[in-house]
C-alpha cells in the first residue's frame, strides 16, 4: 500500500546523502552493517524490515537505510532534532502518563509520514508514526508501553553501542512492562548519541541518555515533570547546539510552576512559537539549507487510552487527531 512512497523516500535520501558526497552505493554499504546486529537484537524485527522491503519491491539495504538515516547523516552534520515531555500519572489531569513529542525534521519529509497501527500475532498491538519505510518510530503498545525520543549533540557523534535507535524504539513497543523495555534498553545501546523516555500507563517511567561514556538513565516517577531537548541532562557531555539549550530554557519556564498537567496544556506547551527558539520549528519548502528543520508532527501520548494524538505539521497551526490503538488495523499518511 505504501511502495510509492517508499520509493519517494529513497530517492529523497538518495539525493539529500548525495550533498554528502555519498552514492547509492555507499549507502547500501552504510546501511549492509546494521544487518547481522538487527538479527542479533530482535529476530522479528528483521524480518520485518525484510518483509518491508519484499512488499515495496525495494532492495533490503535500502530499506534499512530509511532506519538508519538518523545514523548515516549524524555522521557527516549533527543537527537539533525534536523534544520530547514526561508527565507522571501523579501530575496529570488524566491520572495517567502523558508523553509528548515534536518531531523535528527535514520539511521534505512531510510527504511520506505515516501513522501505522498494527495487530500482532508475534507480540502486543502497537501504534506508531513514522517515516514511510521504517518500522516505527514514536508511539505506544496495548500493554500500555510508550516511547519518545530526541537526537544529542555530545563530544563524539557516536555512542557506545550498534544498534540503530528506530531498531530499539521497535523492541521496546514489542515489551510487556516498563522493567522489561528498559533493561532491553540498557544492555543494547544505540550507535546514535540520543535521548529516549518510556513510560507505562500504571504511572512510571525512565529517561536514558546514550553517550560516548555510555547509557546514563533516570528513573521517572509518577509525580515528575521532565523534559529533554537536544543535549544531556544527566551526563557532564558538553554541548555545541545552543539552540538546544535555548529551547531547553523555554521548557523551564513552560513547566515552571504548573502543578497538574492537562493534555490540553502539553499540546500548547509543543506549539510554543514564542521567540527565535520556539518549542515548535516552521521552515519554508525552499530553504535548502541542511540546517532547515520543521516540526513535522507533534504528539501527545495517553497510555491509559491507549491514544497517540498527532498533528500533520507545526502544531501551533495544525489540529491534533486521535490515533486509537482499539481500532482496527490501518495506515494514514498524514
């Protein structure tokens, strides 16, 4: 259902890795080392990928190569990408956990995102959003397990690990308990430097920074309000993104203060659009600047609904839609 645009994403990565210097060739090559560790992580997710690109007709290390496009480009410039929010069953209006998430990227990328909600014979239903191609991105579980993450800027461009961090994202949502997901985590780190939350519905969570010294993580409890941008928190790593930390003081003031937490108030709090860094990024479709990013969608996660609310687009101008896990089976581009 999805090969076309499969196809418009390869050729869009084709060409933005070719600013690079990089050719097909050289990035199926890229992509060729994730292979053997995504088959050594989780079985079911390789051949997922596999059956991805046997349904879109595509070669498999392109396929991987979407996945691993965080990973191919964070070799070459490191870029700020995304927010993402923690709210404890215990400062909620819901009495449950709230997650958001802006997804910060390429404005290109607009054209082939895509919500995936799927029924597992293999492992928990989960829903996701996503990029076309990859096996999932941000989104939740039917035991009520979620993920959020946002890219760091560290000393070096790697962590310690070799797992691609979509790869872990996929693991995680196939977890029964927040314990399970986050040992998962801690004993198969990332190639990328990146910051994920996961949470459980009951009212808990934890954050893990993944750095070049290793995975440093926090444990969340139900009455935290906890935020990350695009540097460490809990590690000592330096940063070079200042607009990270910028944005990291316009989350301070937001959350400063606010005792309960609403979904409505987490959904204003992700299209922020006050100042030059602003929670939420707008770019212009003719800014080819590899520094042009856009928050392509934003997301409040309800895990006691089992609800994944995402807008098409910068939220302070496009509406949140529900995206429930008990529906059926379906895909939507957005």
């Amino acid at each position: 259902m999805l090969r076309r645009l499969i196809e418009q994403a390869i050729d869009f990565y084709s060409d933005f890795f070719s600013r690079f210097g990089l050719t097909r060739t050289d990035i199926r090559r890229r992509a060729e080392k994730f292979a053997e560790p995504t088959h050594q992580l989780n079985q079911l997710l390789a051949a997922e990928l596999e059956g991805i690109a046997e349904g879109a007709r595509c070669h498999l290390f392109d396929i991987y190569a979407l996945t691993a496009r965080y990973e191919i480009i964070f070799s070459e410039v490191a870029l700020g990408e995304c927010s993402n929010v923690f709210v404890g069953a215990g400062r909620s209006t819901t009495s449950t956990v709230l997650l958001g998430q802006n997804w910060d990227w390429r404005p290109e990328v607009a054209a082939f995102r895509v919500i995936l909600r799927s029924r597992c014979e293999d492992g928990p239903d989960h829903v996701v959003i996503s990029e076309v191609g990859q096996p999932g991105k941000f989104g939740l579980n039917s035991p009520g397990i979620g993920v959020v993450a946002a890219g760091l800027d560290c000393t070096a461009k790697e962590a310690t690990g070799d797992q691609l961090y979509v790869g872990l994202h996929r693991t995680v949502l196939q977890c029964q308990t927040l314990i399970e997901a986050k040992n998962m985590l801690l004993n198969h780190a990332p190639v990328a430097t990146v910051n994920m939350i996961i949470a459980e519905a009951s009212g808990s969570g934890f954050e893990i920074e993944f750095t070049p010294a290793g995975p440093i993580g926090r444990d969340l409890a139900a009455e935290d309000l906890y935020w990350h941008t695009n540097h460490c928190r809990e590690s000592n790593e330096p940063t070079s993104f200042a607009n990270s930390v910028r944005r990291g003081q316009r989350w301070s003031k937001l959350t400063d203060g606010q005792r309960t937490v609403s979904p409505w108030n987490l959904a204003h709090w992700l299209g922020d659009r006050e100042g030059e860094d602003s929670i939420c990024q707008t770019s212009t479709r003719d800014d080819l600047r590899i520094s042009s990013l856009e928050t392509l969608s934003s997301l409040v996660l309800d895990l006691r609904s089992r609800t994944l609310w995402a807008t098409a687009g910068p939220s302070h101008r496009a509406p949140y839609r529900p995206y429930r896990l008990q529906q059926q089976h379906a895909a939507w581009c957005l």
